[in-house]
C-alpha cells in the first residue's frame, strides 16, 4: 500500500512541514502546540497559547514562523536554548497592515531568497462568499517592505504555495473552491488569475507543487459530509490529472519530503499523519 499512517490521534492536526535537519513538524490549532514526530511520537517543542494554523521554517536561517488565529499576528522563535532545556521564545513578527490588525493569518510560504508570501483571513466564517475580505500579502525578505498582492476580496484564502522556480504563487481560496494563480512579470508585478474550479466539499485547504510544477491539492471537507479526503493532481495548465483518496474528510495540510517520493498530509477528524509514497 501507498498510503501509510505515521502518527494518529493528535488532535486537530495541520501544517506538515520539515526543519534544516529533515524533520518533519506539525501544529495543533485546538491545543496550541507546535510538535516534531520522533521515531513515530510527537514531541511538543513550543506552545503558543493561541491557535496555530500554519508553520514554516525560513529556507537560509531555519528560524521556525507560525502563523496563529488567536493572537492575530505571524510568530518567530527569537530565542532557543535546546541544550539548557529551556522552551523557544517568540515574538511578534507581523501583527499589522497600514495600521489595521490583521484578522488571523491562516497561510504562509517563503521562497529561496526568504522572502515570505502568506494569507489573512480569521477564523473560518470570518471571511466567506458573502464577506469576501481576506488578503494575500508579501513581506521583503528585509522585512523592510510589507505590500498586499490582494487585498480585502477573497473568500477565506488558507494554504499557499510556489512554483519550483519562484515565479508562480498559488493559493487555496477556500469558500471560493479554487485555486488562484499569481504570476509575477519582469517588473515585479503580480498578476492575480482562477487557476481551477472544484465542484463538492468545502473547498482547497493547502497545496505543494512538486519538481515538474504538478500541483497536489488538499481539498477539505466536514466530517460527516463526506467519507473520505481527497487530493486532487493538477497538472502544469490546470487541468485535473489524477485523484488520492485518504481516511478521514478533514484534510487540513501537505508537503513533500526533499526529494519528492513521499507526500506528508495530515487529517484533522483522527488527529492523523499519513505518508504517500509517489514512487509506487
């Protein structure tokens, strides 16, 4: 079988991603905790007392980011003293646009140079089909310049994600059942299209494209709603080329390994880890 469980109950789970050294980390929005999987364990490593929704580590320094509902803002590990025990320190990274708070960022990608890309939308219901105001904004990889590639008139934008050579940002706008395509042009503009409509389930939660520009898309759906997940394969022109069916209708995150022979995705409803082996 493809498919293989790594870890179960762990709560409501999301936002696979892996550190400097290859290890791969999830978060928990209901508890807060922010956890690395250990020969088949969690293992807590940091907990932010709020509502974490997404994690990445920036590329050039390994710094751990969340993304957290609760404290409406983007937190860093400013501090970490692994060897005196002691818990990582963060601190505010962004909390606001223009003066304005942000309403919870629910998504978050850096690209090589470190500059980071990430989605402003609150709590799901916050911004929907009829209150489309969610944002997509870039910061510098300075953190010196903050500016929005789309601002207030999405309908609950989550996950997000870079094509392999940086020039494509595509994102999950949730309530909407898409994926928007952002293609930047030579003189840095971005240009905001609808890369593919889904039909059935809530919408697109989070996607990773793999070394030929396939897309892998986590579709989510409510528990009850819907019997299974599924991941849906977009090829390179948007065109849907292939379906994964896993356990569970909450599929909350994905993310490759280094190589991409393995698809990591996590499930809400069970708390679960699962790992796709591609190669088979």
């Amino acid at each position: 079988m493809p498919l293989e469980k790594v870890v179960e109950g762990a709560g409501s789970v999301t936002s696979p991603t892996f550190d400097k050294h290859g290890v791969l980390h999830v978060c928990c929005t209901q508890t807060g905790a922010v956890h690395k999987i250990v020969d088949g364990e969690l293992v807590e490593v940091l907990n932010t007392q709020g509502q974490p929704s997404t994690i990445v580590f920036d590329p050039n320094l390994g710094t751990l980011y969340v993304c957290d509902l609760a404290h409406q803002a983007i937190l860093r590990v400013e501090e970490e003293d692994q060897s005196a025990g002691q818990a990582p320190v963060l601190a505010e990274f962004v909390t606001e646009y223009e003066g304005r708070l942000l309403r919870g960022p629910t998504g978050m990608v850096f690209d090589a140079a470190g500059n980071m890309y990430f989605c402003d939308s609150g709590p799901m219901g916050d911004t929907t089909l009829g209150n489309p105001k969610a944002s997509v904004y870039n910061i510098a990889c300075d953190a010196s310049l903050l500016q929005p590639l789309a601002a207030d008139c999405l309908a609950h934008a989550t996950g997000l994600c870079l094509s392999p050579n940086g020039q494509t940002l595509y994102v999950c706008e949730t309530m909407n059942n898409r994926i928007l395509r952002f293609a930047q042009r030579p003189n840095g503009v971005w240009h905001m299209s609808v890369y593919h409509n889904f039909s059935g389930g809530v919408g697109p939660m989070s996607c990773a494209a793999d070394n030929s520009r396939a897309l892998y898309v986590a579709r989510y759906d409510f528990r009850g709603q819907s019997s299974e997940g599924i991941i849906s394969i977009l090829l390179p022109n948007g065109q849907l080329h292939a379906e994964l069916a896993i356990p569970g209708a909450e599929v909350t995150g994905l993310c490759f390994d280094e190589e991409c022979k393995f698809l990591y995705i996590t499930e809400a409803s069970a708390g679960a880890i699962y790992r796709y082996n591609l190669k088979e």
